[in-house]
C-alpha cells in the first residue's frame, strides 16, 4: 500500500526551475525596485509628500533614457524657457502698465502666475 506525503508547509512546494543569465539579471533588477520602492514609500510616510520619485536614481537621472533625450536637448530646452520667462516678465508688465498704473507689483504677480500655472 503506498501512502502520499503532503507538504506541511509552502516552502516545499515550490519547484526548482534552473535560470539562465538573462533571468536572474531580471529577479536582480526586480529586488533593486523593490528596495527603491520601499525607500520611497518611507520617504512619503515621513514627509507626508506623495509624488512620483522615479526620478532619483543613479542609473537614469531626470528620466533621460526613459524620454530618449539626450543632455544637450535638455541644456537647449532650459535656455528656452529661461529666455523666454525672461522676455516676457517685462512685455506682460508693460502691457497690463498701460492700465494699471503698478508696474513693479505687475512683474511679481506675472511671475508668480507663471510659476503657479506651469505644471
């Protein structure tokens, strides 16, 4: 008479696959996140901050590989906007000085407009 044994836990269920280099890099790159994920979800519950922090990491900062963009696209995309919000602080404030007689205050509050309605 032969008798079945059942496992008396999880652990001795589980199989034992072989994995090949491409598989474990895989399991690897999967633990790091895990880990980073963790930090992150520390970092939130501290600070009561809650955002999208994939940003920090040492392998692809500011998400340059993840955008395909390169550094000096980025260089040329912060000088626009830097000449740009340059130029148009004291166009805006002309404009609206024209009815408005507070030209001074007009340069704080289109700068402050621009920074609260850029995303």
């Amino acid at each position: 008479m032969a008798t079945t044994e059942q496992p008396s836990s999880a652990m001795e269920t589980t199989e034992h696959v072989p994995v090949d280099d491409g598989s474990m890099q895989q399991v690897e790159a999967a633990t790091e996140k895990k880990e980073e994920m963790s930090m992150l979800k520390k970092i939130a519950d501290k600070t009561g901050i809650l955002g999208d922090f994939r940003h920090l990491n040492f392998k692809d900062p500011f998400l340059m590989k993840e955008k395909n963009s390169r550094w000096w696209r980025e260089v040329r995309a912060g000088t626009v906007t830097f000449l740009t919000m340059a130029y148009i602080l004291p166009v805006n404030a002309n404009l609206l000085g024209i009815a408005i007689p507070y030209k001074k205050d007009l340069v704080i509050a289109t700068a402050a407009a621009g920074c609260i309605g850029s995303p």
